[in-house]
C-alpha cells in the first residue's frame, strides 16, 4: 500500500476514534462535575463575613481573667472536622503544617489551635494557668466557638496533646465523633519508666554519663546538653531525620516553644517527666474503658513513647484500632508519612 492510500485508510478511523471519545466524555460529566462541587464545598467560606483566611480568634475565660487563643480553619466538610491539639506543652501548631499535604486532598476539615500561651495565643505567666483541669475546659470553650458537635468532631492529640484528648474525651465524650492520640501512652510514670529503663539504655553508655551528670547539677541550658541530645536521642527517637535536614515547619515549632509552660507540666529532663512537673503523676490507664468512641491510636516503632503499651490502650477503649509506623519516631508525620497519613485519612473518611 502507498503511503497516501494508507493516510487515507486512517482517516475515518482516527474520526471514528474521536467521535467515540467525544460522545464518552459527552455522555457522562457528572465525575467532573461533581468533583468541582466537592472542590466548591470544600473551600467554602465558613460565614459570609470578613474573611481572615480561616482564622479566628477565640476569648477564653480562666479564673485569671480572659485570654484571647488563635485558631485556623482548613478546608470546610460538614461531618469530618478534626481540631488539632499540638504537643509540648507550650509547642504551638506550627509541626503540625504537613497535614496540609494530605488531608485537603481527602477533603478533610481541620483547625489548627495554638493553646494559651502557646503559639499565636496569648502568652500570660502565671504558673496556676498551666494545669490539666483548665486546659480540658479551654478546649471545651473552643469546641463550643468553633461550633463542633458529635456529629462532626473529630479530636486529634499528639504527644501532650493525647493527654489532653484523653482527659476532654473522659469528661465531654458526648461531643465528639472520634478520637485520635498520636505518640502518647496514657500513663506518665510509665512514659519515664520506658524512657529510664529502655530507651537510655540504647545509649552509648559515655554519653549518657554526661547527659545525667549535667541534669543532676541542672544544668539544662549547657549548650553541651543539647548538643549530646540531638544526634543521640532527637535524631533516633523524635525525628529521624540528621536536624540539619529536619523540616522548617518542625524546626519553627521547637524555636517557639514557650519553655516555662513546658518545664512547669513536662520537667526539663527529655527522659520521662520528674522533678516538680505536674503532669509526672497523670495516669488514666485504667479509666480507658470509659472511652467509648471510635479512637485511634497511633504509635511508632522508634518513638519515645512505647509502641507496646499504645498497642494495649487500642485494645483498652471500647472501640480502638491501633496504627504502628514501622519506620517513624515521635513525629511520624515526618519519618514515615505514607504510613501516618495513610492510615489516619482512612480512620476519618471510615463511615463518612
């Protein structure tokens, strides 16, 4: 066959083919609607006022006056709205910003929240302000404000955040759809414990001769500690990642801790909570089966939280699954992502 007898030959096959493809695509556009409906929806405004990008700020009443605390809105899904509680103490949202890489192509809702004195949030000194009781009905004052309810609410703690998830799902249950605690066990004494008995013990044991010589003198500023810390505890067990390629997100966060609210709840010894901090008593392990919301419980292999033991609490409330990351430390959201955000998006859209 010449070459423009075989031209012509194509001719009405290649008009057939697109004819075909034409009526295909003609025939059915409500994929392609309905995807820029979710799209609609999703970025929707959440009020018909001022926009200020998702923010609003929240007045808290304590029993030393009002305090203003930042909140931001990502995203708009009427029955999946997940209200972040970042770690620390005092930590802020800021480690928290990975979850714009994955959650908005979910079309999950979430709020970022910096807690007071945390953050974007004000930041008042009195030492009374940081206990756990007050916390809890805090949150509870922001749940009312932002306008979340059963139907909806989804509470994600991580690290001091799960222990402040805990508490609030203890007390106001009846709010929330859903639970999550990322790298947190439920008991204090238990968490030092691991870090004392397990964790140091990884150690090189020189090295960790220096870091308890410089905690029994307290010295906790000496540049020296940190310096022994991070490539021997940060770099295994927080984030392991080298901390010159740690994530600016993450980096930003710790730059802004408010350290007196840390050192007043946490302690300032990285290994478990000591000294007079005021959570190193906390334990809620055996009031877990009172928690009877879907809870998901996410733990990792190389945490500083023991995997083991948030194995056990999945199976201690009424309705737990448990998620382990193989790969990742304490901020799994960033050591083994695909696992972290795999896991937690199915858990949101379950049911949804």
């Amino acid at each position: 066959m010449k070459l423009n007898q075989f031209r012509s030959s194509l001719l009405p096959v290649t008009f057939a083919v697109l004819l075909i493809g034409m009526s295909v695509a003609g025939c059915d556009p409500k994929p392609n609607a309905d995807k820029a409906n979710a799209l609609q929806t999703y970025f929707a405004p959440a009020d018909t006022g001022m926009q200020t990008g998702g923010v609003k700020i929240i007045p808290i009443k304590t029993p030393k006056g009002t305090f203003n605390v930042w909140t931001k809105r990502i995203g708009n899904n009427p029955t999946v709205k997940v209200l972040i509680l970042h770690g620390g103490p005092g930590a802020g949202h800021e480690a928290y910003e990975v979850f714009e890489s994955f959650l908005p192509k979910e079309g999950i809702e979430f709020i970022y929240y910096d807690q007071l004195g945390a953050g974007n949030s004000d930041r008042p000194t009195d030492k009374s302000l940081w206990v756990l009781p007050r916390f809890v009905d805090e949150l509870e004052q922001v749940r009312v404000a932002l306008g979340l309810n059963k139907d909806n609410f989804y509470l994600y703690g991580h690290s001091w955040g799960g222990i402040l998830g805990i508490e609030y799902a203890l007390k106001y249950g009846q709010n929330i759809r859903g639970l999550i605690i990322s790298d947190m066990m439920s008991s204090a004494p238990a968490y030092s414990r691991y870090a004392n008995e397990v964790l140091a013990k990884q150690m090189d044991p020189k090295v960790l001769a220096e870091i308890k010589a410089l905690e029994a003198k307290g010295d906790f500023a000496n540049p020296h500690y940190m310096e022994l810390l991070l490539p021997n505890y940060y770099e295994k067990h927080i984030c392991r990642i080298p901390t010159a390629q740690w994530p600016e997100p993450l980096n930003r966060g710790f730059s802004k801790i408010n350290q007196e609210q840390y050192v007043t709840m946490q302690g300032p010894s990285e290994f478990g909570m000591a000294g007079n901090a005021n959570l190193k008593n906390w334990d809620r392990s055996k009031d877990l089966p009172k928690i009877t919301v879907p809870t998901l419980v996410i733990g990792a292999t190389h945490d500083t939280m023991d995997p083991k033991h948030m194995e056990w609490m999945a199976g201690q409330v009424k309705n737990g699954t448990f998620l382990v990351c193989p790969n990742g430390s304490h901020f799994a959201m960033y050591d083994d992502q695909q696992t972290y955000f795999t896991g937690l998006t199915s858990f949101l859209k379950k049911g949804n």
